[in-house]
C-alpha cells in the first residue's frame, strides 16, 4: 500500500487539534490519525481528549516526506549506513540479474566501505550504466538482448 504524503504546510501551528479535527482536515479517517500517533506523532497526553498540536502535526508529515523521497540519482546508490545516496566507484559495482526485468546493482560505498544494493529495473540499467561512464559486463547483461 503506498502512503500518501501529507501537506506539511496544512495545519496552523497555534492550533491544536481533537482526533477527529485532524482527520477532517487531512481528510483521513480517525484511525489514520492514530496511526501517525503510533508512528511517532506526539501528542498532548495530559488532557483527555487527545490533542494534537499544529505544529507537531507539520513537523511530522515534513518527516514523512523525507523519509518517503528516494532521491537516488541514476548513477547513485543508496548507502544505509550514512543515510544518502552515494556513487559508488567505477569497476566496483556488480549487477545480479533477478529476472528478466529486474536485478539488483551491488556496490561498495566509496565512502564507509558499507555494500549497497539497489533494486532496478532493466529499463534503467543502462541508463544507470551510461551514468556510470561504463559499461556492465556483458556477460550480465546478456539476458536483456535474449528475446
Ligand atoms: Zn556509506
């Protein structure tokens, strides 16, 4: 399922909110609310009932939408060890086909030494490829010319 992303400009920031307010006005039903209150959106849990500041509401969703970018360009690769896309060197990338219209592209982070994989598709190889200034080897990519 994909999550929708969330105006993180939509809430006044000197108001709070009731559940049921902040539903209406992101237009989600309650229980979405209660979710982002799982995932980590803080509420004023002194008062019943449950009120959730503006500004927390903002502040929340302006996290979901980074967390929800993939800003990999097609020469990168994201390293999970320092949380950003990094391209990886030349020479030192492998691609593993999955199947014939997908694989994944594994490298060293030229920065931590961590492996990076990244899922692609085989539309994108190449691109990722010519990005790269190389070429993969043949020999993997074979199965993309097999009819
Ligand atoms: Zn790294």
């Amino acid at each position: 399922m994909a999550k929708r992303l969330q105006n993180p400009r939509l809430a006044k920031i000197h108001r709070s909110y009731k559940i049921d307010e902040a539903a209406d006005l992101y237009g989600v039903h309650k229980n979405t609310v209660l979710n982002w209150i799982k995932q980590g959106l803080p509420t004023c849990d002194t008062k019943r009932p449950v009120i959730i500041l503006g500004s927390d509401l903002n502040a929340f969703h302006a996290k979901q939408r980074v967390k929800n970018k993939h800003p990999c360009k097609p020469n990168e690769i994201y390293c999970i060890k320092c949380k950003t896309p990094k391209t990886p060197i030349a020479g030192l990338v492998e691609f593993q086909p999955v199947n014939d219209k997908i694989g994944n592209l594994v490298a060293i982070c030229p920065a931590c030494e961590t492996m990076m994989y990244r899922r692609i598709s085989m539309a994108k190889i190449k691109q990722f490829s010519t990005a790269m200034g190389f070429v993969l080897p043949l020999a993997h990519l074979h199965i993309i010319d097999t009819p």
